[in-house]
C-alpha cells in the first residue's frame, strides 16, 4: 500500500460513511420514502449504516496495523496509524445522533 493511499484513505472513508448515512436519513425522512419501500424500517436502516462504517473504520486500522503492508518510513506508519484512530473516532462521534435520536424528528 503506498504513502498517498495509506494517508488519505481513512478520513476519506469517514467522509463518505457520513455523507451516506446522512444522505439516507435525508432519504428515509422524505416523503418519497414512503412509495419507494414503505415497509422497510428506516431507523434499522440508519443504525445498520452507521454500525457498517464504524465496523470498515475498524477493519482499516486492522489493515493499517498489520504486518501484511508493512511501510518502510516509521513516520509515514505512524501518521497513518494516528489518522486511522482519528477516523474510528470521528465516524462513530459523528454517527453517535444516527443511534441515539429518533431518525425524523
């Protein structure tokens, strides 16, 4: 895995967990909702999406961390390391409302 990809994929990955996430809730919360699937329960929906992304946040520390791609530049490991941790953490505190609020206040 090279420097650029190990660098910029974990906040990229946030940023796309939450814009889908609250792109659906944007979705499920419309009125179009109702005639696209009406019987499908929107807050299982949104609580699924959001245990999805944390779960491919964790995954890519996992995959950051192991030996199978290792990075010869400590610095570059390191760097990628911090911002793998800062984007579990920003996905889940982002997503924390998804689970804890009702989805269409």
């Amino acid at each position: 895995m090279n420097a650029i990809l190990r660098l910029s994929l974990p906040l990229t990955l946030w940023l796309a967990a939450f814009s889908a996430v609250y792109g659906l809730h944007g979705l499920l919360c419309s009125s179009r909702w109702a005639t696209i699937a009406p019987e499908v329960p929107g807050r299982a929906l949104l609580v699924g999406a959001a245990l999805v992304a944390v779960a491919l946040q964790v995954m890519l520390l996992a995959v950051l961390r192991s030996s199978r791609w290792p990075h010869p530049s400590a610095a570059i490991h390191g760097i990628s390391m911090t911002l793998a941790a800062a984007a579990v953490v920003g996905t889940a505190w982002t997503l924390v409302p998804v689970l804890a609020t009702s989805h269409c206040l």
